[in-house]
C-alpha cells in the first residue's frame, strides 16, 4: 500500500520533531522532507512530490499564506493543511481562501493532525466546528456576528505589517524582512490605520502590541 507523503514546513525544530514521530507511527503515512522556509518548501515540493504539506503560519523571512498560494497555484495535486498557534477566527478563512483544505490550532496537533490528514486525503475540508458553522453562515447569507474582529479587513499583507508592529520591529526592520522599501511599509500602515479607524501610529502600535500579547480581538470591541 503506497503511503501518504507528508513534508513538514515547520521553523520550530522540536515541534516539527514531535508532528514527525507522530505521523511515522501511522502505517498509510510517513513524512518525507522538512523545511524551515517557504524557498525550502518549495524546492522539496518540486523534488519529493509529497500528497500534503503541513504548514506553518510563522515562517521565516515570510508567512505560511504566501506558501498556501503558490502551493495552490503551482502543485494544485498538493493538498496543504495549516497547524498554526494563530487564531483560527481570524486566520482559518484566509487560509482556505488562499488554497489550504485545513487549519488546526497547534495545541489541537496531538489529537486532531492524523484525522485531519485522512479527511483532506479523502477529499474533504477539515475545520473546527466553530468555523466550519461560520463558513454555513456566510454561505447561507446570513448576517456576520456583531462581534466579528475588524481585522478581517484588513489585507494579508497588511495583517502581517500589523503583527511586525506589535512585536516590536520598527518599519526599517519590516522593510528589510519582506524585502519592501520603508515608503511601502509605510503606505501599508496608512491604510491599516484607516482600516481599524485609529489616528496615529503611537495607536496603531498600541493595538499591535496588545493583539501580539493577547492573541484575541477584546482590544478592538469599540473601533
């Protein structure tokens, strides 16, 4: 029986370790490369023809999305899944929009991956309730919570300025990370500002670094 080929894109090296030995012991799986970044990836995506990659929101020099995307557009034969420690509300949607057919909270990993794995093999999404029962929401039109975070409107890219911010980088830093110029950093941070409805950047860091710290929208509840 051929199994199913897993690559690990993954920068945190015991926890790739730990997914590993979990998906070995699993007799119809086996893992068949691992890569910090999202070049790696691509490069052992192009040699090693795995059947699903698992991937990280936080990778180095880049995010799991632009990886999702070019996975999507270049290997469609390549299913993706996300296991990330990000928010699901805010981040599952914009990963299965990009291509992914699954997202996992990472502290989910020991119980949810090898399930997650057979049902996107079998041609299925796989969510969490929570999310799967907002996606029948949308799909039935119905109107979106009141609550919902105001940064869902916020761009991909705009999202990952943001989080940069709230972790400290100044827009020099974040400029030289995603290989952009500071006035593009700096036009980012304009439109994310109107976005979010705050005046100036001492605001804007503010509610960064609050998202960063907290990991949940309360800061947001009044915008």
């Amino acid at each position: 029986m051929k199994k199913i080929a897993i690559l690990i894109v993954e920068d945190h090296p015991i926890f790739r370790m730990g997914i590993k030995d979990m998906i070995d012991h699993e007799p119809d799986m086996q893992v068949c490369g691992e890569a910090e970044d999202v070049d790696t990836a691509i490069d052992q995506i192009q040699s090693l023809k795995p059947d699903l990659v698992i991937v990280d929101l936080s990778l180095k020099n880049s995010t799991g999305v632009d990886l999702i995307k070019e996975i999507h557009d270049r290997f469609p034969s390549c299913a993706a899944l996300v296991l990330s420690m990000h928010d699901e509300s805010l981040h599952a949607e914009r990963c299965l929009q990009a291509g992914a057919k699954g997202y996992i909270m990472k502290q989910e990993a020991s119980e949810s991956v090898v399930e997650a794995i057979r049902n996107i093999m079998a041609g299925h999404i796989h969510v969490s309730r929570k999310i799967m029962n907002h996606l029948l929401t949308i799909y039935q039109n119905q109107p979106a919570t009141a609550h919902e975070s105001p940064l869902k409107r916020i761009s991909d890219r705009e999202l990952q300025i943001f989080r940069l911010i709230g972790l400290g980088l100044s827009s020099k830093q974040i400029a030289v990370q995603l290989n952009l110029s500071i006035k593009t950093v700096g036009t980012y941070q304009e439109r994310i500002k109107e976005k979010l409805n705050l005046k100036t950047a001492r605001e804007l860091l503010r509610h960064a670094v609050i998202w960063v710290e907290t990991g949940h929208m309360d800061p947001f509840d009044r915008l």
